[in-house]
C-alpha cells in the first residue's frame, strides 16, 4: 500500500476515533478503576477484560500527538471504532444508565450518556 493512501485511511480512522471516544484520558482512567467497569467484558485471560485493556490503550492514545502515532495505535483505533460502532447499535430497552452496555462502551472510551 502506498504511503498516500495510508495517510488518507489512517486519517479516516483518526476522524472516527475522535469522533466516537468522548471521554478524556482522565475520565477513562477513573471509569476503569471503578467496580462497574471490572464488572463487564470478556476476560482476556489476565483477569481485566479485552474492554479494560481496550482502555487502557486509549488512554495512551489520547496523551500522544497525532504525528506520534504508530501504526498499532491506528489499528486499536480502527478496532475501537468497529466495536463502538457494533455495541452502539444494542442500545438496552431500560436503564440505559446503569447498564452493562453502557458500562462495556465505557470501557472502550465511548459514555452514550454524554
């Protein structure tokens, strides 16, 4: 792949990732030490579910500068996305503000409350 066509999709994935990832880096640091956000997601083998870890690189994501973003960063970036994008669309018939999936999309740096 050329490195132009590269720019373009990983500016693409850099205006969904902004788009979507409405917590700061604080928010999200807070949100993942709480017992609701331990309490969701499929454990990833090391007791913190892939959401928490999900997170996690969020929350580096968000300190850096754009231009210094690797290319593992755009592809989380692009994963945070379909999975926000995906979750978003199971939106819970009741108690949307105490529910898993509002907690799980959390996890993710996305709160569909805001």
């Amino acid at each position: 792949m050329s490195t132009a066509s590269n720019d373009t999709e990983n500016d693409k994935v850099y205006k969904q990732f902004k788009d979507q990832v409405n917590m700061t880096a604080s928010e999200l640091e807070k949100w993942l030490k709480t017992d609701e956000s331990k309490e969701v997601g499929q454990d990833s083998g090391d007791g913190k579910s892939i959401g928490q870890k999900s997170g996690e690189h969020i929350i580096k994501i968000l300190h850096k500068k754009k231009a210094d973003l690797t290319d593992d960063d755009y592809a989380h970036m692009h994963k945070v996305h379909s999975y926000i994008s995906r979750h978003s669309a199971q939106v819970p018939e009741k108690d949307k503000e105490h529910s898993r999936w509002r907690y799980s999309l959390m996890n993710w740096g996305h709160d569909p409350m805001k």
